[in-house]
C-alpha cells in the first residue's frame, strides 16, 4: 500500500473528511488531497506533522512508503551528524 493509500485508509476508517484530517494534522485541505491522490510527495515534516496529529508514529507511515525518495532523509542525516558533532 503506497503512502497515498494508506493515508486515504486511515482517514476514512476514522470517518473524516479530507478537511477535518487537515485540521487535525495541522496542513491544508488540498495537501491531504495531493498526498492521496500522490500528485505530492509526503515530506519527512509532512509525515511527522501526519503522525503527531493522528496519535501514531512516523515508522508506521514510512514503512508503507515505497515510494520514498533516499534523498529527503539526506537531511535529517546532516542534521543528525551535525548535533553529533556538537555533542
């Protein structure tokens, strides 16, 4: 199940509207309906912003993303060997 779908699942197992799932994960309507329908890519602060407002963690929502692109955790990589560095 690719990210669209399984966003798609989860909002309508909750019985929400594509507007009511925006107000709670703090994004707008039309960024719920691009990730559902994958006309945009979930970013990693997409994905947090989904999993703090629906009560899960972002693992949940990144192991049923196929279509994750290596390069959006090339960030969070630099900024994980960044506070390392800086101990």
């Amino acid at each position: 199940m690719n990210f669209g779908d399984k966003l798609k699942n989860y909002r309508e197992l909750n019985k929400m509207t594509q507007a009511e799932l925006a107000k709670k994960v703090g994004v707008s309507r039309t960024t719920i309906t691009e990730l559902e329908n994958g006309t945009k890519k979930a970013t990693l602060k997409a994905i947090e912003k989904i999993a703090k407002g629906t009560n899960t963690t972002t693992s949940e929502w990144i192991d049923s993303t196929q279509d994750m692109k290596i390069k959006q955790f090339d960030g969070l990589t630099l900024v994980i060997d960044a506070l390392h560095e800086a101990g």
